[in-house]
C-alpha cells in the first residue's frame, strides 16, 4: 500500500503522518521541480529516496522506529516532442527521449521498482471544480460537462490555477501551460494513429533501458478517458489499454491502472478490467466516483456504496489472483479542517486518503485470507 507525497515543502502532509497510517509501507514521490523533457539528477534522486525511508533525529527521539520505501515514482512526465514526434518547445523527440532514460538509470541504482507517467497530449487529468460541496460537507474534485464544452483552453487554465491555492498541481506545469499557443498549434490535425505510432517509438527506445535496470513502466489511463478539446487521447477504453499493451511485448511496459479514471466512463467495467489485465498491472489506483447521467461526475468517499465504482469487487480481484504490485488510494475529499484552515493541495488532503487505505486493505485482508469464492 502506497500514500502519494508531494515533497518538503510542497505538501500539507509529512512524512511523519504518513507513517502513522496503518498498511501504508511505500511512499509514492516524484521531483516535482524538474520539467518534463529534463534528465533527473542523481543527487537529488538519493536524496529524496533517503529522505522518505531514513528516520530524522527528532523522529528516532520520540521512539520512532518504523520506515518507508520509496519504491514508486509518480510522475516521470513525457515531453510533448516524444508523443508529437517532432521537436517543440525547444526539444527534440530523440533529446527528451535520452534524459528520459537516463533518468530511469538513476532511478534503478535508487531502488525505485515502477515509475508511473502518462500519454495525455497537452492537459493531464481535467476537472472543472477542485472543491465541489457534498452532501455531508466535505468536499471534492468534480467534473462538469456543460462546463468543458464551453470553456476555452485557456479559460480552463486560469481556473486550475486559481483553484490550486498556490500549490503545483501535476500535469499543470506552469512552464508547460506557459507555452499553450505553441502546443496547441502543434497538436493541429494529429490524429490517434499518429499517437500511437509515437508512443511505439518511445517505448522500443525506454524500455531497453528497464529491462537492464530492474524499472517497471505503468502508463495512467487518460482522466477523463475520452478526448478533450480535440486531442487525440489514445489510452481511454479497455481496447486502447489492450492496444498499448501491444506495443511492446516487455513484462516492464505495463499499467498504471487508475481505476477512477477509467471508470469516468460510465461504461466501463472496473473489475473485468483488472481481471483482464492483471498480468501487466505494475501500480494501480483505486478510487471511487458517482456519475449523474449527464457527462457529470464527482469524488466520493473509497467504500463501494458510496458511488458507482466497485472499489470492493476490484480489491477482491486483485486479493484472489495474489496481486504483487503497487497500489494506492487516489484522490480523497477534503475533510474537516483541511476546508478552512489547512487546505490541501486539491485532492490530496491526509484524512480521506488514509481512510481509503483502511478500507481497501480491510477489503483485501477480507478476500485475502478466505480463499477464493466457494473455498
């Protein structure tokens, strides 16, 4: 079980919190500073890596004895120029491709197992509210169709960033939302076979270079999983996952299977999902959602009932096939004081996400240890 940190300094969560969250064995990081396209530091890379698993000495004074892996990274962004092919923002494909692998060698004498990224072209996950009221007065992300479609890019843009209060928010970049003009101009008539054929050439060049360094790669499904203002999005349906795999036929080019964000699709089924690919699914999120009929939906709380992902189906499925990878709760609401005096970055407040852990892991534990159905 994993908890996502944002870093010293760039989180409302430490470190210490973390570790008092029951099951929660792996911290799942990332530099978040350096700038997709750019090669990772190899300093830095051991000093976060000691960071999270060593123990300060204000820690170790009051007793403390237990530590944290810091086996996952989430995210090593991708460059623009690998999914367009062709050099943009100043970078070429075959430049951002090299620090790309050198940064998955620094990682592996790191220890790091898996590193999560996406291939979503321009935008990463896409909300229209990071602080939507619910029903019991907590809040959460919310996505509201009517909204996208008639907002701008650049509209949309200026609302993450208002709505972030003053934090980084991944797959917002403001080095990369800085160049949005140039993007999009670039991304004009690209087509989904065109992504795919880019993607192939990104990964017959990486994964070479994690076979030799023991570094799995997990690709996040698109969130949402269909395309946004026209982009071509090419990993939103179980077709598009099956297709991906098909790439590259390396046990180390597999999944990050986010559950809530392929679920945003109401017609997605997330248990077949992870029954299906279960073999190459190196880190998974699990999450839950409710949708409303019309293209709208919103985070709820991790248990089942809470809205209309089968959160307890999917730890049953991974429980009864032995699953040995990586998981983590996603995006929790903002609970109690998180809403007033100590807000989080959205979606990654302390106490949903730990309540989620507790409910997943009393599901796997449940599943786990009575056998499969009928035992």
């Amino acid at each position: 079980m994993g908890f996502r940190w944002y870093g010293e300094g760039n989180d409302t969560v430490s470190l210490d919190q973390i570790r008092q969250i029951p099951g929660v064995d792996t911290v799942v990081w990332s530099l978040h500073h350096k700038a997709a396209g750019e090669a990772w530091d190899q300093a830095e890379i051991d000093e976060q890596v000691a960071r999270i698993t060593g123990l300060s000495d204000d820690a170790r004074a009051r007793g403390v004895t237990r530590r944290l892996d810091a086996e996952v990274v989430e995210s090593v962004n991708v460059h623009e120029s690998i999914k367009l092919g062709r050099t943009v923002l100043g970078r070429s494909r075959d430049e951002a491709i090299e620090n790309y692998r050198t940064t998955i060698r620094r990682l592996g004498r790191a220890g790091v197992k898996v590193v999560c990224y996406n291939f979503m072209p321009v935008f990463d996950w896409l909300r229209t509210d990071l602080w939507h009221p619910l029903p019991d007065g907590s809040t959460a992300l919310f996505y509201e169709q009517a909204v996208v479609e008639r907002m701008t890019p650049e509209s949309l843009i200026a609302e993450m960033e208002a709505g972030a209060g003053g934090l980084t928010l991944p797959g917002w970049e403001p080095e990369r939302l800085a160049s949005f003009a140039e993007l999009r101009a670039a991304y004009e008539g690209v087509t989904h076979e065109d992504m795919y054929a880019a993607y192939r050439y990104f990964l017959e060049a990486v994964i070479p270079v994690c076979e030799e360094h023991d570094v799995k790669l997990g690709v996040h499904p698109d969130d949402p999983p269909f395309d946004i203002f026209g982009w071509p999005r090419v990993v939103s349906t179980k077709a598009d996952l099956a297709r991906v795999l098909d790439l590259h036929p390396s046990p180390y080019h597999g999944l990050t299977l986010c559950l809530g964000s392929f679920s945003a699709n109401p017609g997605h089924d997330a248990v077949d999902a992870v029954r299906t690919f279960m073999d190459r699914i190196h880190f998974t999120h699990v999450r839950n959602i409710k949708h409303f009929g019309n293209g709208d939906f919103t985070e709820v709380g991790h248990r089942a009932c809470e809205g209309d992902v089968d959160t307890t189906g999917i730890m049953r499925a991974y429980a009864e096939a032995g699953y040995t990878g990586y998981v983590r709760p996603d995006h929790g609401r903002h609970l109690w004081d998180e809403n007033t005096t100590n807000r989080p970055r959205p979606g990654y407040g302390l106490y949903d996400r730990a309540l989620g852990a507790q409910y997943l892991l009393g599901a796997w534990d449940a599943f786990r240890y009575a056998g499969p159905p009928g035992a």
